[in-house]
C-alpha cells in the first residue's frame, strides 16, 4: 500500500507564483487576520477622523456626514474590482502589478510610481499625527520648547521630530521581517477596533440629539460655496480617509493562500472602516455639546470626546490614538515598501539591484523600507519651513493614489469590453472571487467614480489649497504636481531604457 503526500499550502502557494512568473523570495507568514490589518490600519479610520472631522463639519455642518457613504459606495466599486484582480494576480505590488498585467508596462509603471511616491507622502503625514496626540498626553513629549500647535514654529518643529523618531521605529520594525510586522501591525488594529468601539458607545450614551441631526443643512446653506459646493468640498475628508485598503494585495507574496484570502480582505477592510467610521461620525453629531458654537469646525471630534470623555478617559483615548497612528505610518510603510520591491525586480527604478534584495534568513525587502522611510522623514520636513507646503503635498499625494487606481480600473474596462477579462477568467481555478456578469457595470462605475474624484480633488479652490490666500499659485498645485511627477517620471524610464541599452550592447 502507497501513501500520497499531498503538498502543504505553502508549496502550493509557491508554485502559483512560479506560474506568474517569478521565484519565491519573501516568507509567506500572513494570516486572514493579518491580511486584515494590513488595509483596515492603512485606513485607520480612528487616526484619520480624529484629524479630518472638523474640515468636513466646517463646510457643510452635520450634514456633511452624507458624503462619507457616497464615498463608500465608490470606493467599493472599485474595491471589488481590485478583488476581482487580488484572486487572478496575488503579487507583491499590488496596484504596479495589476495595471501592468491588465494595461501594459507604461500604464503599469505610472500606477507604481503615481502610488510609490503618493506612499511616501501619506506616511509623512501619518507621522505628523504623532503632534496632536503626544504633547496633550505629555508636555515633555513637546522635546522642542515652545507652543505645541502645528501652524506654530516649534509646534512643526517638533512635529517633524516625533515623527522622525516614529519613521525610524517602523523602519527597524520593517527591516525585521514580516512576522513581527504583522504581529505589531494586528496587536495595533485590535487596539484601535476596541477604541473606535468604545467611542461609539460612550458617544451614544451621551448623546444630546437623534440620529436625523444629519439632516441639518443651515450651515451648508449659508456657505459661500452654496450647497452643491460646499458638499463637494466637505466630502474630501472621507476621499482623503478611506483609501490604501490595497494593501492586502500589497502584500499577496507573505499572505498563505492569497487567491482567496487577499480578495476578502480588502474588501472586509474597506467595509469594516466605512461602518465604523459612519458610526464615529454620526454619534458625534449626536454627542456634541454645540452644533453652532464654532468648536466643531476648529477642534472637531477631540472637541467632542473631551466633553464626553473627561480628562482621564479622554487621554486613556489619546494613548489608543497614538497606537492607530502608529500602525498606520507603519501599514503605509509596509505597503510602500512591497511596491518598490515589485518595480525594482522587473528593473523599473534607479537601483533596482539593491532595492529588489531579499535578506536571506529574515526574508523581507530591507533595502526599500528604508528608503520609503528616509524619503517620508525628508518630506516631513518641510512642514519646519512652510506648513501650507506640507499640507498642500498631502492633498495633492491623494489624488495620485486616485489616479493610481484609475490606471488599474481603466484598463481592466477595456479589458471587459474587448472581451479579453473573460478569456482569462477561463484559465482560472474554480471558487475564486469574481463579478461575473456584474464586472462590466461595476467596472464603468468604478472608473466614472474614480474620474469624478479626480476632478474634485484637484480642483483650483483657495478652501483646501490656498486657506490663508497668502500664495496663490498653491490653487493649482495639484495640476502643476501631477505633470512634475509624470516628466519626472518619463525622465527616469528614459534614462533606465538607455541604461539598459548600453548594457546589452
């Protein structure tokens, strides 16, 4: 009598990525959960309404709430989308990988380098968060003296201190390996589930108003900006939230049978955040001592928790905070890292032998967590010399992450549309995660969503880029960054093609 050994999960896994084209290099430890974490931290609904609650009230008061499920909805068209693409290609680099296989390497380079340099922003600016928690837990942790403000010198001045010291400990934690990333990572998003939880509670149990406070439009009304505007500018505060939960198919080559587990968790991340942060908001409106004494538009959600809180809880809050901040610069870095390790292994960037290395016995991509790291430590610091800079460069930084992802969403429409999307389905295993005939009308929505964000987005308005009306060319500063970034990018893939030119002749 013979036995069969059947091969484990991993071989398989292995194999899989053998037959798209590359060799195993990076330690496949990730769990559900962990996939999990990767995107709902990368979102951190509990960092990112904490800091944005009070740009979205203060144009279009509470009913500014509405503009986070339109956002929802639109992201999760394209969510489920990217989780159709995480079943058929669960590769490292995820969104790079996904518009190179579905448009071509053009389309595909200037996905990873849209979102590769839109990473290195946005974990600069999960980083600065670090100000507004730490000196209110402790002043000895305003290391630079002075008033702790961000819009104060020594307020930016430490700013970029703390989250240095931040960057550089999510580097170590990175260079380490994923095992004790995903550790960190999934210890740190159990935390901040458990306080977005218990702020809705405490928030419901306070509260001094119904739910149908959503329905208060007066101070949308009395905008200059009219209704229609002053909604369309109130609804980046959940654009600029509810993004990066790709960041599960960012990390495909360490996640144990990704085929099925990154597609669900992608979408379980974006879905879980959107409810959360739905309910965060709403209690608030909810639980505020005034609608109309002005403290919302300035303080926001703090404003509101401290009320409710108390000063013992309401640190006890701020610690949990700080951890979502923590996990989040972290979640950024991590995902940032898997692009450029991606880019770097087919040859797409300047130093792509270094960049693509694997440590042998840790099996991660070193070499690109610190370069994520030491170039989001370098933006960070231009908020020392000019705050609307800095500032400027995070709303710009989203709308490349939009146009990230429109460079996957349209080519795979064209794709369905030429019918080729089916023809590859064919050659897929059985059970994974598809649209089937529901593809193309997702599709088309998602890429009409995407472009009408875009729009909104970049649009020249002195409310998100030019506040102070001191510098008027910050008004267009979203299109002047897109073409420096794409002519600096035609620049690099010239000089690479020529390098490579020269070395094979």
């Amino acid at each position: 009598m013979t036995s069969t050994v059947l091969p484990s999960s991993a071989q398989t896994d292995d194999a899989d990525l053998t037959s798209l084209g590359y060799e195993p290099s990076l330690h496949r430890k990730l769990g559900r959960y962990a996939s999990f974490a990767a995107g709902f931290s990368f979102v951190s609904i509990l960092t990112t309404i904490f800091q944005l609650f009070a740009f979205g009230y203060s144009f279009a008061g509470p009913a500014f709430f509405w503009t986070w499920p339109v956002v929802l909805l639109g992201q999760l068209l394209v969510a489920l989308n990217f989780a159709e693409l995480a079943a058929r290609y669960p590769l490292s680099g995820a969104v790079y990988q996904w518009a190179r296989r579905v448009g071509g390497e053009t389309v595909g380079w200037f996905a990873g380098w849209f979102m590769a340099l839109a990473q290195v922003v946005t974990a600069a600016a999960a980083a600065i968060a670090m100000q507004v928690v730490l000196p209110q837990l402790w002043d000895g942790f305003q290391l630079v003296g002075g008033d702790p403000a961000l819009n104060t010198t020594t307020g930016a001045a430490n700013a970029v201190v703390l989250g240095a010291i931040l960057l550089v400990a999510t580097t170590v934690i990175n260079s380490l390996g994923v095992r004790l990333m995903a550790h960190v990572n999934s210890v740190g998003v159990t935390c901040e589930i458990v306080g977005v939880v218990a702020v809705i509670l405490a928030l419901i149990t306070a509260a001094q108003r119904g739910p149908d406070v959503v329905m208060e439009t007066t101070v949308m009304t009395g905008s200059d900006l009219g209704a229609v505007g002053a909604f369309m500018v109130s609804g980046l505060m959940a654009a600029y939230v509810m993004v990066g939960f790709n960041s599960a198919g960012e990390l495909s080559e360490e996640t144990k049978s990704p085929r099925r587990t990154a597609p669900r968790t992608i979408l379980s991340a974006l879905i879980i955040s959107g409810i959360g942060g739905a309910l965060m908001i709403v209690t608030a409106l909810m639980a505020a001592p005034s609608l109309d004494d002005g403290r919302l538009a300035t303080e926001g959600l703090p404003y509101v928790l401290t009320a409710v809180l108390g000063t013992f809880w309401g640190k006890v809050l701020l610690v949990d905070v700080a951890v979502a901040i923590f996990v989040c610069t972290l979640a950024i870095q991590t995902a940032g890292s898997r692009l450029v390790f991606s880019m770097a292994r087919d040859g797409k960037l300047p130093a792509s032998a270094l960049l693509s290395s694997v440590h042998p016995t840790r099996g991660t991509p070193m070499w690109p967590s610190i370069a994520i790291g030491a170039l989001a430590v370098g933006v960070l610091a231009i908020n020392v010399g000019n705050a609307a800079l800095f500032t400027t460069l995070t709303s710009v930084c989203i709308v490349m992450v939009y146009l990230a992802y429109l460079l996957v969403t349209v080519p795979q429409l064209l794709n369905r549309l030429r019918g080729d999307w089916d023809q590859v389905g064919q050659t897929m295993p059985a059970g994974l995660f598809s649209l089937g005939r529901w593809g193309l009308p997702i599709n088309i929505l998602a890429v009409l969503y995407g472009a009408v964000m875009v729009v909104n987005l970049a649009w020249p308005r002195p409310e998100v880029y030019d506040p102070t009306g001191e510098n008027g060319i910050l008004l267009y500063s979203a299109p002047l960054m897109v073409g420096i970034v794409l002519l600096l990018g035609l620049w690099i893939r010239r000089s690479l093609a020529r390098t490579a030119s020269r070395t094979a002749a």
